[in-house]
C-alpha cells in the first residue's frame, strides 16, 4: 500500500515532535529534580553517586503529546486508548515512586490501564480483533471475553516486566527503544501487506522516539532514571500497541528477556515483592569496581545474576550483553512477523 503525504506527515511528526521534546526539555528538568532533592543512589557505581529521578513524567508527557499530534492527523480513537493506558500506568508508577506500593497492589492497579482498550473495543468495535495470529498456522478463532481478559491480564505483567528490566544505565531506555522497533516493523508489515490503516503504526513511533531520546540522558554514566513511572508507562504502552496492533505473539517474542527476567525474580522470591524490600541484592559492586553475582542464597535470580555467573563485568558491559540479547529476540520477532503476514 503506497503512502500518501498525509501518512508520511504522521510517521515523521510522531517521530520528531516527541524526540524533540524530550532532547530539549530534559536538562531543565533533571536540574529542578536536583534542586528539589529528588535524587536517587546509583549504588552500581563507587561512591553511590545521586542521580536525579524519576524521569518519568517528562517521558509520559512526550509520549501523550506525540500520540495528540497522530489523533490530530488520524483522527481515530486510537491515540485516544494509547494515551489512557500510558496516563493510568504512569500515576500507578508515579505513586509508587513518591510513597512505595506493595508488591501485590502495584499489579493489581496496572490491571485498570487495560480498562480503556476493552472500553473502546466495546464501544466502537474497532480497537482490536479477539483472536491471536500464529506465524504459517494463520489466526485463532475470535472470543471477546477470553481475549478482553488477556488484555487486561497484560498490564500488569509486561508494565512490571519492563520494571524489572530497568536497574542499570541506559538498560531500560535501550530495551523499550529496541523493542518498540520490533513493533513498529510487525505493525508496518500488516499496514503494508493488508488493509490495516497507517495511523496503526503511526501511534507506536512516539514509543521508539521517547525512548531513544531518553537513551541520550539514561546510558552510561546515567544523567537521569526513569523510575517505576516512566518504566510501568513504557511497558503498559508497548502491550496496548501489541493488541492494537495484533502483533501479539511477534511482540512476546521482542520481550522474551523480558519475561525470562520477570520468571527467574518472581519464581526465587515465590510471588510479588516489592524490590526495595528484597532480602538481598541479586548483585553487589565488589571493590574492583565491576559488578558480580551475590552468591547470598537468599538474593532473587535475574537475568543480569545469570549473566555475572560467568564471571564479573563492568556496568556498561553489562548493559550492552543485555541490549545484545535483546536485540536478538528483537530479530527473532521480526522474522516471526514476517512469517505471520508475508509467508
């Protein structure tokens, strides 16, 4: 399907107006964070220097402007769930940074991030199709309650998989950037290979925009953190653009280290704890300033303890063995989207 001046005007815009907010405006911000004490320990580094956070309100507030400007261009609904679900995720986040929610009440509320998309399902019966699409096997048969429950039940858990994603310089920024272009290619294919509208794939580009901007600020040696705000937003988003998408199954794929992470956390520490109350730190920083596996029975497995097995790392090594992986799940996902809606 060729794409008209309109299109090509909502891909760039949705592109460049969120980059561009968050290139300019985060320096102000990161300062009035310092100056009102709104700083974090960045305790992987010697002397666990303070780092201005959250940055998320910022991000969130890039991520609603940029979907504003795609409602302005394609007037759907869409941009319209999309900034509901990045809106309710970010106060839940938000909440969690300035007074700690429980490690039971946090999922618990991400469930009503899921509320808008099945609202708008069932008042316009044009946000999503109930049925999964399996790459050569073709779709699932279609059941709205079924596949309403699983868009809730999503919520929670890719916000909270990003979460535990974000614990280190640049991880969580370079991880939602990488897996926001697996999206982005999943959703163009179907855009291009079927009559889906480009505003589909146009309200997912401020998602890699944010993101890679914040990358700019949040790589090694991080200038600013995110928080549970902006990660909890980032994931809730990336779930709701899968579904109305209906790139589900090629979306797993991006996120499986993701998921991995989430099942080796929850599974050692047997259920939802609140990280800041863990017995003890998957990782600690040893005197030859790399980072290295705990060795204490008691401390969560993660992916990142898993790598250190191997032998210790300096954090920006780390990141990058991380972001590799990811990049390579991110290959997998486009290979399987590509099996999906060309093969």
């Amino acid at each position: 399907m060729p794409l008209s001046a309109r299109d090509l005007l909502g891909l760039s815009l949705a592109f460049a107006v969120p980059f561009i907010i968050v290139l300019t405006l985060m320096p102000r911000y990161t300062r009035f964070l310092a100056k009102r004490r709104m700083v974090v320990e960045d305790v992987h580094k010697v002397g666990a220097p303070k780092v201005p956070s959250p940055a998320g309100p910022l991000l969130i507030l890039s991520l609603v402007v940029g979907e504003v400007v795609e409602f302005v261009i394609f007037p759907t609904i869409l941009p319209l769930v999309i900034i509901a679900v990045a809106l309710i995720a970010g106060l839940v986040g938000l909440i969690d940074d300035l007074y700690v929610l429980g490690g039971k009440t946090k999922p618990l509320l991400l469930i009503f991030a899921g509320v808008p998309v099945v609202a708008a399902q069932l008042a316009t019966h044009s946000v999503y199709v109930s049925r999964l699409y399996f790459p050569l096997f073709g779709p699932t048969g279609e059941h709205f309650t079924i596949f309403s429950v699983l868009v809730l039940a999503s919520m929670p858990i890719v916000a909270n998989a990003y979460n535990m994603m974000d614990a280190f310089n640049g991880e969580i920024s370079g991880f939602t950037f990488l897996t926001s272009l697996a999206l982005i290619f999943g959703i163009g294919l179907r855009v291009f290979t079927s009559s889906f509208a480009t505003g589909r794939v146009a309200i997912a580009i401020p998602l890699a925009a944010v993101s890679l901007a914040f990358y700019i600020f949040n790589r090694y040696p991080a200038k600013v953190f995110d928080g549970d705000s902006g990660a909890l937003a980032f994931g809730a988003m990336y779930a709701a653009l899968a579904v109305t998408g209906g790139v589900e199954f090629a979306a797993i794929i991006a996120i499986v280290p993701a998921i991995l992470n989430s099942f080796y956390i929850l599974s050692s520490v047997r259920g939802f704890v609140e990280r800041r109350k863990m017995d003890a730190r998957p990782t600690y920083l040893g005197e030859d300033a790399l980072l290295h596996a705990s060795q204490e029975p008691s401390a969560p497995s993660t992916l990142v303890r898993m790598l250190l097995f191997d032998g210790p790392l300096p954090e920006k090594e780390l990141v990058r063995e991380i972001l590799l992986l990811t990049g390579f799940a991110c290959i997998l996902s486009a290979a399987t989207s590509f099996l999906t809606w060309v093969i």
